[in-house]
C-alpha cells in the first residue's frame, strides 16, 4: 500500500480519496487571486502538526513577508524554525541587503539551477524534511520556458529521492488553458488546479484534480473558500461554471 500523506487542508483529502501519495510531486496550478500560496503553506503547517517537518522555498516574496503573511492564518513557523524543524529557503533576495544575516538557506544565483538544487537538499537534510513547497516554480523557467519541463523534471527527480512529497506552485494567466510552462504537467506526479470565476456578477473559487499518480481521486471540480483560518474545501458540493449544486 501507498502510504498517503495528508494535507489535513478540510475537504481536500476527502476529494483525494485519503491524501497525497507519498513522494508525489504535485504542480499546484493557478492564475492570481486564486489561493495556490495559502493553500501550499497550509500544507506545509499542517505537516508540522502531524511531526513532519517542512521546507519552503521562497521565489517570490521577500522570506519576511512570508512568515508574516503565514502569521496572519496563525501559522507561527518561527518555533518549528528554532526547533530545527521548518525551514525557509530564500531564493528571493540574492543575499542583498539583512537577509543574509539571518537566513541560512539563500540561493544566490537563480539561473543557476544546480545551485538551486544544492541549497535546497542541503536544507531538505539538514532538518529532515518530509513536505517541500516551492513558491512558484514558474519563476525558474519565466524567462525560458522551453526549459520549463526539463527543469521541472530535474526538480522531480531530487525530490522523490530525497522522499519528500512536494508542492510546485505554478502560475498562469487569467483565463490561461493548461497549467504554465510547456510541458510541465507531463513532468509531475499530480496536478490541482485552482479557478476562479466570475458567475451571476460574484468571483467563486474552485479546484479540480486534474490528475494524482497513486491514487484515485474526485473527478469534479470543487468550491472552497479561504477563511482566517486558511482554505476549506466543500467535497460535498460541485461548482459548475453557472452555480453550485449539492452533490446528494
């Protein structure tokens, strides 16, 4: 049996039928607004919960921001981070400026793959993570996206084998099809992509698992809301584009 890691997000492990398989890389797909972040860091804190530690890699926003924005949920990492339990991998500020002061983990040079992937399996060892979240992997590939599945596929590889079941958050467009970057859906073990749509004049927020190696899953696409606590899924409800209906 595949043992199932549990994203312990309310709904969504209903809708994956017990949880993330194991060592699973997972492109977590969506365009702005839609909640891809609050959804991988409540991944991430979730597993803390569970005794499994975590990493998150941050390309996005500058490692302060973050731990203040998860902060906000009530997702205070900086115990786990004392505790040698989550880290954060910095691969935002290039080590320019205080960070370097007091970040262990920095990525120099992003275009720099290689280094990429040192810094992060040196942190993924070095606390013994069990979950990883890279925010957003589409940073990597932004200026060279027929790169886009080789670096994915790369990625894939170190992080099954460092077994560590893993979110690549992945960006597209309003109103993009697919799931950014050419190729890359090809490159990964599963994919939840996350909508929103505008329906009757109000924005309503869905996700679908488009596919999820390992296991069976929902096949319809689901409301869920972000709360002060972090998203909820309604595994009960579907969402088609024109209104929700109970699922009997």
């Amino acid at each position: 049996m595949i043992r199932k890691v549990k994203t312990g997000i309310p709904g969504m492990d209903e809708i994956l039928h017990g949880g993330i398989p194991e060592r699973n890389v997972v492109l977590l797909s969506g365009g702005p607004g839609t909640g891809k972040t609050i959804f991988s860091q409540q991944f991430l804190w979730n597993g803390l919960g569970m005794g499994e530690p975590g990493i998150y890699v941050a390309l996005e926003e500058h490692p302060v921001q973050v731990r203040q924005n998860m902060a906000q949920f009530g997702w205070d990492v900086r115990k786990y981070e004392e505790e040698g339990l989550f880290a954060m991998v910095d691969a935002f500020t290039a080590g320019i400026g205080k960070s370097k002061e007091y970040e262990k983990y920095i990525v120099h040079d992003l275009t720099d793959i290689r280094e990429f992937i040192d810094v992060l399996r040196t942190a993924v060892k070095d606390i013994g993570a069990k979950r990883v979240v890279i925010d957003s992997v589409t940073t990597l590939y932004i200026n060279k996206p027929a790169m886009a599945r080789s670096i994915v596929m790369q990625l894939k590889r170190v992080l099954a084998g460092l077994g560590v079941t893993s979110i690549l958050v992945s960006q597209i467009s309003v109103g993009e099809r697919g799931f950014g970057g050419p190729g890359v859906e090809h490159g990964v073990d599963g994919i939840i992509r996350l909508d929103l749509d505008e329906i009757d004049g109000e924005l309503k927020r869905s996700l679908i698992v488009w596919k999820m190696r390992g296991t069976s899953h929902s096949m319809r696409r689901h409301p869920f809301e972000i709360t002060d606590k972090g998203i909820v899924v309604y595994p009960d409800k579907v969402l088609k584009r024109k209104a929700i209906v109970e699922i009997e």
